[in-house]
C-alpha cells in the first residue's frame, strides 16, 4: 500500500472519530468518494492500526443506527420549509 494512502487512512479515521463525522461528510471534507472512505476505514485501517480501527468502527455503527432518524428529520424540514 502505498505511503499516501496509509496516511489519508489514518487522517480520515482521526476525523471521525473527533467530529462523529458520517461518511458522507467525510468525504466532502477530504474530497474523496464515499466508498474510498468506507474502504479505508474497513479494509486499509484493520491491517495498519486495528486499535483506531475499532473505534471508527464504533462511530460509524451509531451513525448507522441513527440513520432512518436523520433521513426523516431531513424529510420534515424539507416539508415544513415548502408551506
């Protein structure tokens, strides 16, 4: 793996879990794809540092429970906004 990519790894899971930054936001901070986030936080992040591997993963399992809940927030203040 080349050396670039090992530190946009790290950084990224750095990111998050100081923020609790969703992929999506992730991504447009770095300006990266989201699955080229997910992929570094899954995949990459295990064999070069398993201990901040588990807490990204934290992070993003809540954000991932929360998820239906922010999509319908999101949905209400788009109504709300349109009346």
């Amino acid at each position: 793996m080349k050396d670039y990519i090992e530190e946009r790894a790290v950084e990224i899971a750095n990111y998050i879990i100081e923020t609790k930054a969703t992929v999506r936001q992730a991504a447009k901070k770095f300006g990266i794809s989201k699955s080229t986030v997910h992929k570094d936080c899954t995949d990459r992040l295990s064999q070069l540092n398993p201990g901040l591997a588990c807490e990204v993963r934290q992070v993003l399992d809540v954000n991932k429970q929360e998820r239906h809940i922010r999509g319908g927030l999101a949905t209400r203040e788009k109504y709300l906004h349109q009346h």
